[in-house]
C-alpha cells in the first residue's frame, strides 16, 4: 500500500505542542478520513499521511 505525504512536521516542538496530530485532525474534519501521523527517523520528522489512489 502505498502513502502520500500531505505535510512535514519537525520533531522539536515545543512541550505539549502537538502540529502534525492537529494538522492531521483539521485534514480529517475536512473529510480526509484516513489523515495518520508517523514518526520518519531519517528525517526525525513527523508526517501526515493518506493512503495513495493510485490503481495499479
């Protein structure tokens, strides 16, 4: 399954500051359901996730 990045978050927010879990709940108040927030250690960065549409 594949993903598509909506937006980038760095991972040193101030404590109690959470933007990438508040991004992801405006994206899903929006409609975009399935907005999921993971950790990228690469790039110690969180992402706000939604399943890619492409058929393959």
């Amino acid at each position: 399954m594949g993903a598509r990045v909506l937006e980038r978050f760095p991972a040193g927010s101030p404590r109690g500051s959470w933007p990438a879990e508040e991004y992801a709940a405006r994206r899903r108040a929006e409609g975009e359901a399935a907005a999921t927030v993971v950790m990228d250690l690469k790039s110690d960065s969180f992402l706000v996730l939604v399943p890619s549409e492409d058929e393959d």
